[in-house]
C-alpha cells in the first residue's frame, strides 16, 4: 500500500492547506496505533464505556418463518449511543487527545456519528462542533437535541443538497479554516489516507467477534456476512476479518432508494463510476461531466453518492458484492424485524435484513448468515410514521 | 509549460481576476474574458463549475450553484473560451477540481485546452502527492499545473516550488476563498522561501478584495489574485456586469502597478 491505495482506489485529494494535518493524523496513528498503552486505554474503554463484546444474537424467529439459512444478528445497536459508531468515535477522539488537540469536528448524515462524536468529546473534555445537513437536522431532529445535550455545537449545512455530502465538505471546509487545535474525526471509511484505515482498523472489532462468537456457538464460519454501504464503515468492520476466508461471502446493501432505475437512489457501486471526491479516488453517482449527483435515501446515512474506496476495491476484485435496497424493502424490514424479534433496527441496517429475508429462503438450513445490525432504530420511528402516513410529535 | 503565462509576469506586477465560468450566463463570461483583457488583466482563471467545492466559501460556491443551474457544462464552456481566444490574447487557465477533470477523461480534456486556448489548470484539490493523476498528460499537452502553497505548507514549499511551473498560487489565509478585512498570515516569509527555490513567478490569492490589499500583496510577491469581490459584482449586476468588473479591474491593475 502506498498513499493509501487500494488498487487505484484511495488517495488523499485534498487541498493543500489539509495536507500537513493530514500527514500528522497518519504519523500519529502510526505511532499510537503500536503503542500497548494507547491500546489498553481503548480497550478499556470499549469494555467498560462502549460495552463490547456486541452480543451475537441468534434469530430464532426469523430463521424460522423464513424458512432456510440461519440468521445470526450481531447487535451493534446495543453499544452506547446505539450504533457502532462509537468504535471509530473512541479510538479517533482517544487519538486527538494524544496528538494535543483541544477541538474536534465532525459530519454527520443520520446523526449517530454526530452523536457518539459528541459523547466522546464530552467524555474527554473536547470542544466538539457538528456540521448535519439542514434536510437532515429536519428529519433527525432528535438527534441533533440529543448532540446539543452532550454539549456539541451543531452547525446545519445549507449548501448543495443539504444532506450528508455537503456535511462533509463544510467539515473539511471548516478543518481549512482551524487546523492547529483541531481533529476531523471522520466517521466512515471514506476520506483522504489515513482515514480509509484508520475507520476501518477501529470497526474491524466487529467482524473479529462476530468470527470468535460464531466459532464458539457453531464452530464454523458463516456463508455470508450482511452489511448496510453508506460509506461503508460498519460493512468494513464486519468484512475485514473475513475478507481472507474466502468461503464468506460478503455483500454490502446500498440504499436503492425509490429504486435504480429512477434518479432517486444512492446506489455508487450499482450505478456509480470511478471519480475523485472528498479526497479518495473511488465510486460515485455522478454525471458525464463530473458533477457529483444529488442523491436520495429514505436513510440519511445512506444517503451519500460515494462509497469507500476499500469497498470500491473489494467490488472490482469481486470479493465482496453490493447489492441494491429500496426503501419500500428498507421499510418492511424495518417493521418485520420489529414485529418478530422485537428488535427494532435502524433504517440504515433495515437495508441489510432486507436482503437477508431476500436470500435466506433460498439457502440450506445448515448455511448461516450474519447480518450486521449497525444502529438502533429508536431515531426512525417518527420517519417510519410519516412514511407510513401517520403525523406523530415527538 | 505554456509560454504565455510567462510572458504575463513579464512586464511589471500581474492582477489576475478569477470569474466562474457560466456564471449569469456563457455570453457574460465570454464578454467578460475581453473585457477585462481590455481593463489590463495579466492573466484570467476561470472557474469549470463543479457540484461540490470543497476550497470555495459561500460567494464562490454559489456561483457554481448558478452556473450549472444556468446549463454550462464542460463542453459548453471549453467553446465559449475558443470564441473569445479569436481576440484574448492574455494567458488563461481554469480553476477546477480533480474529479471533472478525470470523469471528463484527462486526454480528452487537455487535447480540449489546446485547442480552446487555455494554458493552465489550478486543481485544488490535487496536492503534490497525488500530482501524478494528471502530469504526464498535461506535459504531453503542454498545459501547465499551477502549484499551490499555504500557510500551513511550511517545510512542503521548497518540494512545490521545485516542481512548480508557470506560477505559484499563494494561499494568504486559512480557510477558503472570501473576502477578509484582515490578512494575518506572513505572506513575505512564504515567498521568501519560493524565492530561494525557483524562480517561477509567485501570485497571492484568497480574502484580497481593496486595492490596498492588492497593492501590499503585489509589494511582496509578483501579482495579486482577486475572486470572491469580482464574483460578488456578477452576482449584484448580473447580465449588466461587464461594465462594472472591468472598471474593477482597472482599479486594481493601477494598484498592483504602484506596489
């Protein structure tokens, strides 16, 4: 690897104002990242803070009624701040404090990145500011309370289409104005090198006790390993320690929206080309002359045109697949999952289960599938309401 | 490397005025390029709109917002400077970032510069490290990259400069174009330190907008770089502009000459 390639994937596209921040991120991750100390410190926080382990649940019920694979769900949702956020959110603000910075900065789509950023600066007495795209402060108002709560300042983003790609370039945007004291703690596996890594190395938890809880419970791998794709990060988190075993499938359900066909989706692997954006060259949803294209997700953390470029790599070398997922599908899920096992999913991860209830039928009873639940749904109910023609208040 | 740009330092301090292309419309960008050759522009970098710019702050952003919202796109654009290019003979150069230029195909795009007249490219979003996406190409073509430094460059300047051709791009401040009262940052010890590598001509840019800036920046280096204040003007005057910004450009020229 070098810059941060993953084949042609990755790079660091940025402005050169970033450039010395950028290389001081990575040479400081570099060094904390084998320093045992540093290490314990996150260790302990993920235990004893976080509550990791996750648990590895098995859906009884679901295997049942759908009849074919086993389905195991691994409950990220149970961590603190009720995604797995927090993971990427400890070790990067843990990092900022050992580097000197007294400030960090964060986009978020949905809110659950924005969140645990803003635990985690209230944790280790951080200043923490929080840039949310206004269509998504409107729809995730709750969240943005709740950020408030923990002391964040949240800054709604008006530019472009006011969703989670224009949090991030007002993020980096913001990161060019006040680089000295400050740490972009960037929340999916997207980004200039290092972050593509640095993300993935602090989510690659999940997949390593997903693969120990599974070996303790069956002793076996699974067949696959389900994941909703914004950007990716809790999809890499379960893949990466798989990505080896080759007899694991991997698939990544991106956010189909009112469907490909239609303008209205966020599908970059689907529909995407190769581009250069928010510092990686990877997968986006673009037009012929570059502009990148104004997509649509019924989940706001979904709702972003590119993806990671480990992702883009892991696609052209097939080893993992990403599939598309309306939000008609997304939805069904989300009230199935409620409804069978009363555990009520994010939207994002309502993705995921969607396509597990697709192929599970389809597959022996003896396979086993492991869908990646990244967040809970407690966020998307009044969402979920509207959808479904209620007007609820919260 | 394009000749012409050289030749826009040749004759005393430069005053480079950037527009974004498209912007009211194609027709006021292309009377604008003659315009403002006429009110004594050195140079001119237009703006190839893109969705997303992540270096822009709000005046220029939004002028992306209305020049693509107003239909320009790549194409349309590449003919509107071949048509003024019948009469403008001062150096050009686009601003754009990386991925327009990429999604575009770089061959394509750089065979499209020469014929359409322009002789640059400032990417900024394409540091030195990840140069190599477009060099080869332009040194087929002949189409220079215009380096940029920063405030935070530091030890990174004397590597750019090396490398660098045609001019530096000298980012005063911080944060992203706009216009600034203030300008805080030791602008001299940064050319200074090109100075000691190169001698490719070194031109300010970012939060410059009165002829006093203009005049102190031009003082320390070999030109001043205006965007945001001549954006603003096309914003205010729309299709009535042209006069406006070229007496804005005159005004500024005259101040960069006195530095």
């Amino acid at each position: 690897m070098n810059n941060g390639k993953f084949g042609i994937f990755g790079g660091q596209y940025v402005p050169e104002t970033l450039m010395t921040a950028v290389h001081e991120v990575e040479q400081a991750y570099e060094k904390y990242k084998a320093d045992p100390e540093f290490q314990a410190e996150l260790d302990d926080l993920l235990k004893n803070y976080a509550g990791r382990p996750s648990l590895l649940y098995y859906a009884e019920k679901m295997t049942k009624d759908l009849n074919g694979a086993k389905i195991y769900i691994k409950r990220e949702d149970l961590n603190h701040t009720g995604s797995h956020k927090i993971n990427n959110v400890l070790g990067q603000v843990l990092l900022a404090k050992k580097m000197g910075k007294t400030r960090v900065i964060a986009e978020t789509g949905a809110g659950q990145h924005g969140v645990a950023t803003a635990t985690a600066a209230a944790l280790m007495d951080m200043e923490c500011e929080i840039f949310m795209g206004k269509e998504d402060t409107d729809r995730q108002a709750l969240n943005v309370f709740r950020m408030e709560l923990l002391g964040a300042k949240v800054h709604a983003v008006t530019s472009g289409t006011m969703t989670l790609k224009d949090a991030v370039n007002e993020t980096m945007r913001e990161w060019t104005r006040r680089v000295d004291d400050t740490f972009y703690v960037l929340g999916s596996v997207m980004g200039p090198h290092p972050y593509p890594v640095i993300v993935r190395d602090f989510q690659k938890i999940v997949g390593e006790e997903i693969k120990e809880q599974l070996m303790e419970r069956e002793g076996r791998l699974p067949d696959a390993v389900l994941a909703c794709v914004g950007g990716g990060s809790n999809a890499m988190g379960a893949f990466y320690e798989f990505i080896p075993e080759v007899s694991v499938k991997l698939i990544g359900c991106e956010a189909a929206g009112l469907g490909v066909d239609t303008a209205q989706h966020a599908a970059a692997v689907e529909k995407g080309s190769v581009g250069v954006f928010h510092g990686m060259k990877s997968l986006f949803c673009q037009d012929q002359d570059g502009q990148i294209a104004p997509v649509y997700s019924i989940s706001a953390g979904l709702d972003y045109p590119g993806i990671g470029p480990e992702h883009a790599y892991l696609a052209e070398t097939g080893r993992a697949s990403y599939v598309p997922v309306t939000d008609e599908e997304a939805v069904e899920a989300f009230e199935y999952l409620s409804r069978m096992e009363g555990i009520i999913p994010a939207l994002e991860s309502a993705h995921a289960v969607a396509y597990a209830k697709k192929i599970a039928p389809e597959m022996g009873k003896d396979q086993i599938i492991v869908v990646n639940l990244s967040g809970r749904g407690d966020k998307d109910v009044a969402a979920i309401a509207r959808y479904r023609g209620v007007e609820i208040y919260e | 490397m394009s000749d012409r740009i050289a030749r826009a330092f040749d004759h005393g301090k430069a005053f480079i005025p950037f527009i974004t292309g498209g912007d009211t419309s194609l027709e006021v960008t292309r009377q604008l390029l003659i315009a403002m050759e006429e009110a004594g522009a050195d140079l001119v970098e237009i703006g190839l709109p893109f969705s997303d710019p992540i270096a822009e702050g709000v005046v220029i952003q939004q002028a992306n917002e209305r020049a693509l919202a107003a239909g320009c796109t790549t194409d349309k654009l590449f003919d509107v400077v071949k048509e003024a290019r019948k009469t403008v003979e001062i150096p050009l150069v686009f601003l754009t970032y990386i991925n327009p230029i990429f999604t575009y195909g770089k061959e394509k795009f750089m065979k499209r510069c020469v014929e359409c007249g322009i002789d640059g490219l400032i990417v900024p979003d394409l540091p030195l490290e990840e140069k190599g996406e477009i060099q080869q190409v332009c040194r087929e073509y002949g189409v220079s990259i215009i380096s940029l430094i920063a405030p935070t460059s530091k030890e990174r300047i004397k590597a750019i400069a090396q490398e660098a051709e045609g001019f530096i791009y000298v980012i005063s401040s911080l944060g992203v174009t706009g216009v600034r009262k203030e300008i805080t940052t030791d602008v001299a010890e940064m050319t200074d330190m090109v100075r000691q590598v190169t001698d490719v001509p070194c031109a300010v840019g970012f939060g410059i907008s009165t002829p006093e800036q203009a005049e102190y920046m031009a003082s320390v280096s070999d030109g001043a770089i205006v965007g945001s204040a001549i954006v603003r003007l096309v914003e205010q005057y729309g299709e009535e502009c042209v006069p406006v910004v070229a007496d804005y450009v005159r005004k500024m020229k005259g101040a960069v000459e006195r530095a």
